[in-house]
C-alpha cells in the first residue's frame, strides 16, 4: 500500500521538539524524505536514527540568516526539490506586561518567529515556483487572534505569521504553490517550560483539563498537505475542547 508522501521532500524547522519533532514522525511513517532544521544537533541526530526514512539535517539557528540560506542553496540533489515547508520553529517568552517585559526576550521571539519563518520561506520558494507546485505551512498561534495579559509581543509575532500567511497566497496565486497557517490553542510541548523556565509553573498551564499535543498538530499539518492539489486550505484554528478562546478561557476540573 503506498504511503501520503511517498517520493515527496519535507523541510520542517523546529524540528528537534513539540510540532516540528511530531511532523517529522507523522511524515517519516507516510514515506517523505526529510530536511530538518534544528539548533540541538544532538536531538537531530538521535531523530534521524529513529525515523527510518533519509533525512538531510542541518544543525543551525532558524535566526542566523546566512546559515540558513547557505544550507538551503547546498541541499543535496536529493533534498534539493521540496515539496512542503513547514515553519514550526518558534517560542515565547515571559508573561510580564509590556511595561516590564525584556527587551532581549522581545527580539528573540521576533527574530524566531519572523524573521526566521520569512529567512526560510523565501529561500525555498523560488524552486517552488519554478516547479508550479508546493506547500508552505506556516505555524501560528491563537494568540496571534486573541490577546491576553502578557502576551504582547509574542501575540504580534504570531499575528504577523498570520497575516504573512494570506499575503502569500496572494503573490502565489496561479503559482500552483499553496499556504496554510495552522493556529493551535493550548498544546502540552515544551512550549511553556521555555516561556516560564520553571516546570511546575509549566505544568500548572495545563492542569485540570486535556490539550492538544503535537501529534493532534502534526496530523493537521499532513491532513492539510494531502489534500488535492486544486484544494488550499487557508487557515486552520483548533483549540483543545476545553478551551474557548484565550488561556484564561478554560475549563478546568476540579
């Protein structure tokens, strides 16, 4: 039986943990051949003996531009052809309000979430073009539509991928190249360790109550992919149950 991606290119940023790490499984086991992109070469290493599948890895920062237009203009021959794009790379940091957040925490985000999303995606698509055909895969967030105390500069990143994502659909069109953005709520990843450093604080986001995990994202990421190719799928916001909109609109159990 053949499998969704059989003969097909992925190159997934973010690749060494949460979405990015659950994407490179769900496509490994339909078949794709894999670019990973990660900063934690190690973490590469451990997930290309495991995937079973080739796998071309680049141990980079998503926000050091010239490596990673380097890397993309070295893809061997038989990674060089991509097929989809997916920019999971990404974080938050901190909760404190704008008036005391840090500064250094704000350009980091900026520089992972923009800066390199955009690095990436314009270094891919020429190619993509060219061939008249393709699939970027753009990984938002809620935050980007619903803001909440804290949230300021990591909302406005996310915000921005969301809007990069429908402009792009617009220079693309008749390209035969599509976009998506997919918009999780509440996810169990190490995205909050990250953000708070702390694991019990960590924890405490998701106490009480179910949300998604990076495979509920992941086989979002493939469903969108193997639609038809006359078949876009702009935009995808999916939320645990128990939650309603923000983080602090949440059901928890007692």
């Amino acid at each position: 039986m053949s499998r969704l991606l059989e003969n097909q290119i992925a190159f997934i940023t973010g690749a060494t943990s949460g979405f990015g790490r659950a994407s490179a499984e769900r496509f490994a086991r339909e078949g794709a051949r894999l670019v990973l992109l990660g900063r934690r070469r190690e973490r590469l290493e451990q997930l290309e003996r495991a995937l079973g599948v080739p796998v071309h890895a680049i141990a980079v920062d998503v926000r050091n531009r010239r490596a990673v237009e380097e890397a993309i203009a070295a893809l061997p021959a038989d990674f060089a052809a991509v097929d989809v794009l997916v920019n999971s790379a990404g974080l938050a940091l901190g909760l404190d309000p704008a008036h005391r957040a840090s500064v250094d925490d704000w350009e980091q985000m900026i520089d992972t979430n923009c800066r390199g999303l955009v690095v990436c995606t314009r270094a891919l698509l020429p190619r993509m073009v060219e061939r008249g055909r393709g699939h970027v895969v753009n990984l938002g967030s809620v935050a980007g539509t619903y803001p909440y105390p804290g949230g300021n500069v990591y909302g406005a990143t996310k915000a921005f991928v969301h809007q990069l994502s429908q402009n792009l659909r617009s220079d693309l069109l008749g390209s035969g190249v599509r976009v998506t953005v997919i918009e999780p709520g509440l996810a169990e990843t190490e995205f909050s360790l990250v953000r708070l450093g702390d694991e019990a604080k960590a924890g405490a986001v998701y106490a009480g109550m179910t949300p998604l995990t990076a495979d509920d994202v992941a086989e979002t990421i493939l469903w969108v992919v193997t639609r038809p190719p006359h078949v876009n799928v702009n935009v995808i916001e999916l939320m645990p149950t128990e939650q309603a909109w923000g983080p602090f609109a949440v059901h928890r159990q007692a």
